[in-house]
C-alpha cells in the first residue's frame, strides 16, 4: 500500500495540533524579547533583561533555529511531511547550542532565579527530544511522506 494511501492516525493531528500550540509560546518568547516588548519584558529583572539582550549573534541566531523549526516541524506534521524529521532535529541540536550558552557559558540558573527556569528548560528538550523521535517513528511506518 502507498503511503499516500495510509489513512492519518489520530494521535498525528493530537500531536501536531498540540505541539503547534506550544511551540507557539516558544515563537511568541522570542518575538517578545527579540522586539524588546515593554509590556512582556516588564515581568524580568534589568540583569535578566541585559542577559537576554546581551546575547551573542550565534546564540540568538541558535535561538531562532530552535523555535521556528520546531513551529515547522509541528506544520511538517500537520502536513504529513516528512521534512518533519529534519525540521525537529535542526530545532533539537540548535536548542543544545543555547542551552550550552545560557548553563555552561553563562550563569543562566544564578540569573533567572533558581532551578525553576532549569526545570522549564529540561522539559522543553524532553518535548523536542520526544517529537523528534516522534516524527522519525512516523516517517519510518509511512505516514510522513
């Protein structure tokens, strides 16, 4: 049977739908902070705000990488591509690169307060990791064309 033929499993559009929805707050935290938005940017400290307007071109390009690819990756999905895969690996490995910033190069737990932030951040590489994994798994049944 073609893959085209392959009728989409539910959890596909629950994931996707999903996913799209949080990694829509990621893209809305970068538009926020990159637009220097008064009113958002209001909720953090002035050695939060320098930490984030400070960063490095590499890392906030990183930055852009890991959430406008995993908003793609939840499109691919959506869309039953198979681009997917690619779109929430690059997504994954740029999210590395800031992480590595923020924790090994800068103090990122001392800045934003505690382990709260570090626990936030786990969680978002548990959910990159997981749709990563996800969208392989679904390219490899046929599903993602």
């Amino acid at each position: 049977m073609e893959s085209s033929s392959l009728r989409t499993p539910w959890h596909v559009w629950f994931i996707g739908g999903l996913t799209l929805v949080w990694n829509s707050f990621g893209a809305l935290d970068y538009l926020m902070t990159q637009t220097q938005n008064a009113s958002y940017m209001s909720n953090f400290t002035q050695e939060q705000l320098e930490f984030f307007y400070g960063f490095p071109w590499w890392v906030t390009a990183a930055w852009a990488v890991a959430v406008w690819g995993s908003v793609a990756g939840s499109l691919a999905l959506l869309f039953r591509r198979a681009i997917a895969v690619s779109l929430f690996a690059a997504s994954l490995l740029a999210m590395i690169v800031t992480t590595f910033h923020n924790y090994v190069l800068e103090d990122a737990t001392a800045i934003m307060g505690g382990m709260g932030p570090v626990i936030f951040s786990l969680v978002i590489f548990l959910v990159a990791v997981g749709l990563f994994l996800y969208a392989r798994r679904m390219r490899a049944v046929g599903v993602l064309t």
